[in-house]
C-alpha cells in the first residue's frame, strides 16, 4: 500500500504486475502461482483498442488545450494498416542504412512506428520480440511454470529437485580414518607441542542407495518423471553405489534388474547384500488391487505366486532399511481422492511417503537423514 501510495505502480496495470511481484512474492518457486492469480483476476481489464483516442478526446475536451506538434499527435493516434504500410515502404525507399534510436527511421529503440526494442502505441514490429506486453497477457505467458516447486515436469525443477536430493552426499557417514594434516598441526601446536592426531571422515562419499521403481501398467503415465529420476541418480557421482531395481505395482521375493521386468534377483539376496545404513529410495504410486497387497497369492502376474503378501515384504524391507522413503508421483492433494486410495493410505503406515516433486524431495532427503 506504501508503494502504491507513492505511486510507484505509474497508473499502469502493467507496472503494478511487477511492482506487486516485487513486494509479494517471496520466492521465484511462486512467481508462476502469481501469474495464474494475476491472470484470473485482472482478465478483461487490460488495455483497450481504442484507450490512446479516448484519453487524447479527454484532453482536448476536460484539460485546458494543450499544444502538440503534428508529429507528436501521429505519435498518440492511432494510424490504420494501410496508412502505416505506406509509410513503411516510404521509409525503405529513402533510408540507406542501420538506425538506433530516434522516432522516424526503421531500427531499435527510441519511438519509430517501425522497429523493435523501442516503443509506439501504434507501431509495427519489425524482427526482434515484443516487450510492450499488456500485464496480462504477460502473467497468461506462465513463464515461470519451470519454477514451481509443487510440481515436477520440465528439466530445470528436476535439476532443481536433484540438488536437493545431493543433500545425502555429506560427510556425515563412515568411519573418520583419513589424517586431517592442518588439523593435526593446529592441535599439536595448542598441545604444547605434544603430537595429536586429528581424523575426518574421507572425502569420498561412502553413502549407497538402493532405488525400486514400479514399472508397468498405472506407472507408466508418470514414466516421464521416473525416467528422469532415473537418468539423473544414474549418473551422479555423489555416491559410492547407486543400486536400481524394479518391480510391477507391489514388492515379493523377486526383483527385476531392468524395466522390461524380464531379469530378476532374489529379494532376499538384495537384502542380504546390503547393511542397514543403505538408503532406500522406493518410487510408484501406490495403486493397486488391495489384493495384491494382502492376499497371498494376489500378485498380478498369473505366471509367478506370491508365498508371502506384499505387505510382508515391505514390512520387511522397512525393517531392514530403516533409511527409507516412498515417492508418489501421483499429487498429494489426491491421496486419498484415487482409486488407489485404499493400497496408498496401507503403504504409509509402511514408509513415510512424500510426493515426488522438488519439495517432495527435499523432504525426503531430510527423512532419509534420520531412522524411521
């Protein structure tokens, strides 16, 4: 209200866009959210076609007159199609070279009716992009949807969210067994010269993750995002080992080593292979047949039988791996709005569940530094 007060919005919708962004909005993570807003509550209140001609009407009829220039009154009206293509080819006759600035010549900047980067309320574009963007249209552009922190679809929130997901790769673990020589020499020196060795845990991470992704069937609309999950934790160097399995709606006594879920290794050689401090990464949405979940014998491949329900071995794997989380893709808010609400709502009580997307993952990068 203070800048608005002091008129720092100029009587502009489009200057009050920014200026409310400016003061409002305390993250870019929100920039897009304010868009949507803006967009909803100021369409149809931009600027009119015929606005320039009714506020010169105004002038000359409610202001003493007011003397302008011819130029200046060509500059203020607006000028028909025809007129203005006339004018263009006039100028392309005439002028012999590049023009920067001014209010007559094709070029950039200044006032010229023909051009780009400059302004004129009645002017044709010429190359370059529009910057005289009504506020509006503007917020309508959404450029900023790739910030969103709720939500997980364009390449730089994923970048994003895997930077919250290096958060793991600390020092934090692992034994302290590498010489720290500057430490060394500092507290021999304080030690009266008494050697005292100091030890830090090395730099190399020795923190593995162990990352189950469901494949097939309902998962496979959210295949884009897991990919890239995928793609991402694949490549990262921040790890000592990263480790991928993949199973098809719900966990029994075998893993699948590739996404065609041909391949497989026993569940219980995956956990024997890894010690409790393994981070383990599940990701799919949770919907299924509570069958498959509680009944043995509910797997939904006819071909194989479950001996053990699914509930036992994510019981079991929680157990095992107290460092653990589940990523939904599927939106929080629809949880418990699915036709998988009833398998979701049972794997929670299982591993904390976060949704898959930047914010997502920062909480769950926060849970996997702590025992469940």
């Amino acid at each position: 209200m203070e800048a608005l007060a002091k008129g720092l919005a100029f009587s502009s919708l489009t200057s009050f866009y920014y200026l409310a962004r400016a003061i409002l909005v305390k993250s870019e993570a929100h920039f897009d959210r304010y868009d949507l807003a803006f967009t909803k509550y100021f369409t149809g209140i931009e600027t009119t076609e015929d606005l320039l001609e009714q506020a010169l009407d105004w002038l000359t009829t409610n202001l003493p007159p007011l003397e302008l220039s011819s130029e200046e009154r060509a500059m203020l009206s607006r000028l028909d199609l025809d007129e203005l293509r006339r004018q263009l080819e006039d100028r392309l006759k005439t002028q012999d070279g590049e023009h920067h600035g001014g209010s007559h010549w094709i070029g950039t900047g200044g006032t010229s009716p023909f051009g780009h980067s400059g302004y004129h309320p009645s002017g044709l574009r010429i190359e370059g992009n529009s910057r005289n963007l009504s506020a509006v249209k503007v917020a309508a552009k959404r450029q900023y949807r790739d910030f969103r922190g709720d939500q997980l679809d364009g390449v730089r929130q994923f970048e994003m969210a895997l930077r919250k997901l290096r958060q793991l790769s600390t020092r934090a673990d692992g034994p302290k067994n590498d010489l720290n020589l500057d430490g060394t020499i500092n507290a021999t020196s304080q030690n009266a010269g008494m050697l005292k060795l100091v030890w830090e845990r090395p730099r190399r991470n020795m923190l593995k993750i162990i990352v189950l992704m469901d494949s097939g069937g309902s998962a496979n609309r959210y295949m884009q995002i897991c990919s890239r999950l995928f793609a991402a934790t694949h490549r990262t160097s921040h790890f000592k080992d990263v480790k991928f399995y993949y199973f098809h709606n719900c966990i029994y006594d075998r893993l699948y080593t590739t996404p065609e879920l041909k391949d497989w290794v026993k569940t219980e050689e995956v956990l024997k292979s890894y010690t409790a401090d393994c981070r383990l990464i599940i990701t799919g949405d949770a919907s299924m047949a509570p069958s498959e979940l509680t009944m043995v014998g509910g797997i939904i491949n006819w071909r194989e039988h479950n001996e053990e329900t699914g509930l036992f071995w994510l019981q079991r794997l929680a157990k095992h791996f107290p460092y653990s989380v589940w990523l939904n893709p599927i939106q929080s808010d629809y949880w418990e709005q699915t036709l998988g609400d009833y398998t979701i709502a049972l794997i929670r009580e299982i591993f904390p569940m976060f949704q898959l997307s930047p914010e997502g993952l920062e909480q769950s990068v926060k849970k996997l530094m702590n025992k469940s």
